[in-house]
C-alpha cells in the first residue's frame, strides 16, 4: 500500500471515530476499481472545513469556502496512530514506510448553488447527504465512493455499470453538468481517450452544442488539460475526439485548419497535414515531456497559411518561419512559461535542419547536436519521419555523432578569448562575435592545434585596421 493511500484510510478512520461519515471518493475510486495506481487520493466527508481543520490542525485551507481542505502526512514522516493504519492493512507491524510530502484533499458533502463564471461555483451548501455531494459531480465513473476498510462501494450514479461499459457519461443533465463547468468538455474527451472509452451519446451531443462556450474556461486550464491530453500516451485518440466534438476548433483552431491541406505525396504518402500530425502523435513516447508533445503538435502549423501549389509540386515555402511566429501566439495565448516556450519554438524552428545534417560542415553539424535538450530535437525527427516517408537515414546519421564524438570536441574550451583579442590590440566591438565565431568554427572543424595557430588565423583574416 502506498503512503499516500495509508493517510487517506486514517483520516477516513479518525473522521469516523468522531462520528462523522467519511470515504474515499472521485478518481482513486475509479482507479481502484480498474486495478490501477492512483495518482492521489481523495476523502468526502459530512464534516465541514472547521470540523476537519479542528480534528486535523495542519492543514491548508485552499478552497474552505468550496469545502475542500487538505490534511498533509505529519512532519516528523511518522503517523501518530501507527497501529490505526496497521490495522487498516491488516498488519499488525507498527513499522510504517514514510508518507512525508503527501496530501490528502478532504472535501465536505456538498450542493453547489449555480456557476456564473462557468468553472467555479458561487457558493455552495454544506450536506449529510452522500448522496446529494455525487450527484454534482462531472462524470458517473467519478461518482463512486469506497469504504476503503470494509472495500464497499457506494453507487448512486451508475458509475460500476459505466466502467464495466466503459461509457464517459455525465452524471444527471449534460447540458447542466457542462455549463456550471465547462471544463468539463475537455475533461470528457481526455477521460475517454486516456481509458479507451466512448463518450455516451447525450454527453457527447451536450459537448458539441456547448463546445463554443469553452472560452470562459481561463487559457491555463485549457493548456493543462490539453497537455495532458498530449501526454498519457493516448493523443492521437484525445485529438481526433476533439475534432469529433467541435472542442478543437474552438481551443486550437490553427490546428483544426491542418484538416484537408494536401502534401506533396512523394514526401508524405500518408495524407493531408492533420493526418501527418495525428499519425506522430500517435508515436509520441510515454511519459513524453510537455514541451515534445507541443512541439510535436505544432511542428507544420506554418503549412496551411503557406500552402501552394507550384509548377512542380506541392510547397510550403517559409512555413518553418510562419510556424514559429504562429507557435509563440499560441504559447502566449495559452499562457505557457518562458522557458516551454522557448523550447516549443525552437522545435518547431529546427524541425526541417535534419535534411541537411548529412551535408552540413562539422563545425555546423557540433553546433546544432549540442543545442540544448536535442534528445527533444532528435525524437521529434523520428516521428516526423517514421509518420511520413519513413527514412531515417539522418535519424540514425546525428545518433551516431552524438555518441562518437567525445563531449570535449562537441563542447571544446576556446583557443582565443576577447581577453586575447584586446591584448591583440582589437578594440572591443561587434566584430568580436563575428571573430570569436569564425575561430570556434575552426576549432570544431580541428583546423587549428593551438592558440597560437587560431591567432595567426585572426590576425590574417581580420586585420587590425
């Protein structure tokens, strides 16, 4: 058992010895059920923040007004009822492995009022009633509650019977359950990608109605589901379904433009532009980081706005350019950080440099395998090929450099500094990246064994005036 799950039966237990009712609830319940590894763990209880934070003194207050406090494993990494949890696993040892660093998110049987902003209700109603807290919830395989000591389920929803169907179902009214929350729609599509389930009839004619609405939802949270979406190892599913429900033109319509732009089929036999993506979507690694999974997805959004068809085939002149101003729109608008953005960018900018590795000068060839994460570089080259022409020469050209060049060549220390060059007698300047360059150049390419033999290079090729 793990530690996190340890700490959720002994608040469920402690809330219980108090008299209050208490269960597991949501996901880990689901998760359980289908015999995998929850993430975390949740307990629904008739006990109001108050009453949690006065039986639990530490604890975070992050959402008390919407009933939700989070109670953390003690400090000292040691339960203070050892033999409670023992108990609860029917191990008699007081030897517990530490929960240091887990959380439990405690939330109060609970009926929410209404949903002006469309995400976050505007207030809500403490209640006894188990019953009344699952019937507000999103989807009927989130519905269940557990006993996690007995192991008895609690259904009121149908959601056992959707599992065993493997239906994505809204609990009660779609429409409802989607306008007091519309990231609800993202939600459905994700939940039905990720377990290979079909998205009931009525929920899915709910989304595609509402679907234009999913902009009260704030940017972040529509990249994070989106991310997700990416990478739990089923995008391609998750892509096609947004596409299905209308979700996709709505959240990324530059994306959904990819639909019906002919390639050139020499060089992509498998079809149109959105066919190529969703085929390396298909091929993305999991776990896949976010910034491969975006740069995977955005690597051609330049081919549509340069379309054309040219006397001899098919072109997309300039789309890695148009790409990438495209991308960094796209990560500003969806609020990415800095930094994922920068690399996103930078995929989406080097994607088409790999047709030339095979030709490009060793100095050249050292300077773009050592840019920063290239394994991210060289990953979403093979996909690219492998959902397209399926030639990986260069694939396997830049994986053999990259293990045989020894990092002290890829990386050397450099022969001349701008400390030289003004001992040299060079004034400090513009043209000192230009020298400082052209010396490196050579030094990757092994044109020069010293620093003596680089200085007489500079001295000859940029004369002091």
């Amino acid at each position: 058992m793990t530690d996190a799950k340890q700490h959720a039966i002994h608040i469920v237990r402690t809330l219980r010895e108090r008299g209050f009712q208490a269960y597991l609830c949501g996901g880990c319940v689901r998760d359980l059920l289908l015999d995998r590894l929850p993430a975390d763990y949740d307990v629904t209880t008739d006990a109001t923040p108050a009453e949690v934070m006065r039986i639990f003194p530490e604890t975070y207050a992050v959402g008390a007004q919407f009933g939700v406090v989070l109670v953390p494993v003690p400090k000292d990494s040691s339960f203070n009822d050892a033999a409670t949890y023992a108990r609860a696993e029917g191990d008699d040892s007081q030897s517990l492995p530490s929960a240091k660093g887990h959380v439990v998110e405690v939330a109060t049987f609970r009926s929410d009022v209404s949903y002006t902003d469309g995400r976050h209700p505007d207030a809500v109603r403490f209640s006894k009633d188990p019953r009344e807290d699952v019937e507000r919830r999103d989807f009927t395989i989130n519905g269940l509650l557990m006993d996690p000591i007995s192991g008895e389920v609690l259904d009121f929803v149908g959601g056992r019977r959707d599992l065993e169907g493997q239906t994505i179902r809204a609990i009660g009214d779609p429409e409802r359950r989607f306008t007091e929350d519309k990231l609800r729609m993202l939600r459905a599509v994700r939940f039905a990608a990720r377990f290979g389930y079909r998205i009931d009839d009525s929920t899915f004619a709910a989304i595609q109605k509402l679907a234009p609405r999913i902009h009260q939802v704030s940017p972040e949270r529509i990249r994070d589901e989106l991310s997700k979406m990416l990478t739990e190892g089923h995008a391609r599913e998750a892509f096609l379904l947004l596409d299905q429900s209308g979700l996709l033109r709505e959240v990324l319509p530059e994306i959904a433009a990819m639909k019906g732009v002919e390639q050139p089929p020499q060089y992509h036999p498998e079809g149109d532009v959105f066919v190529h993506t969703l085929l390396l979507l298909e091929k993305l690694p999991h776990p896949c980081s976010v910034t491969l999974a975006w740069g995977a997805l955005l690597h051609d959004v330049g081919k549509p706005p340069t379309f054309r068809v040219a006397p001899d085939r098919i072109r997309f002149d300039g789309h890695v350019e148009v790409g990438v101003k495209m991308g960094e729109a796209i990560c500003r608008r969806l609020r990415f950080s800095n930094d994922d953005t920068e690399q996103i960018l930078a995929l989406i900018d080097n994607h088409m440099r790999f047709a030339h590795v095979l030709q490009m000068k060793e100095s050249t060839l050292k300077k773009f395998l050592r840019m920063p994460a290239f394994d991210e570089h060289l990953e979403l080259h093979r996909m690219d090929c492998q959902a397209s022409h399926g030639i990986l020469t260069a694939y396997d050209f830049a994986k053999e450099k990259l293990a045989t060049i020894p990092p002290e060549k890829m990386r050397p220390a450099p022969l001349v500094t701008g400390d030289d060059l003004i001992a040299a007698g060079y004034a400090p300047g513009p043209r000192f990246k230009e020298i400082l360059s052209a010396v490196e150049d050579g030094q990757l390419e092994g044109r020069f064994a010293s620093k003596e033999d680089a200085m007489e290079f500079v001295s000859r090729e940029f004369a002091l005036a």
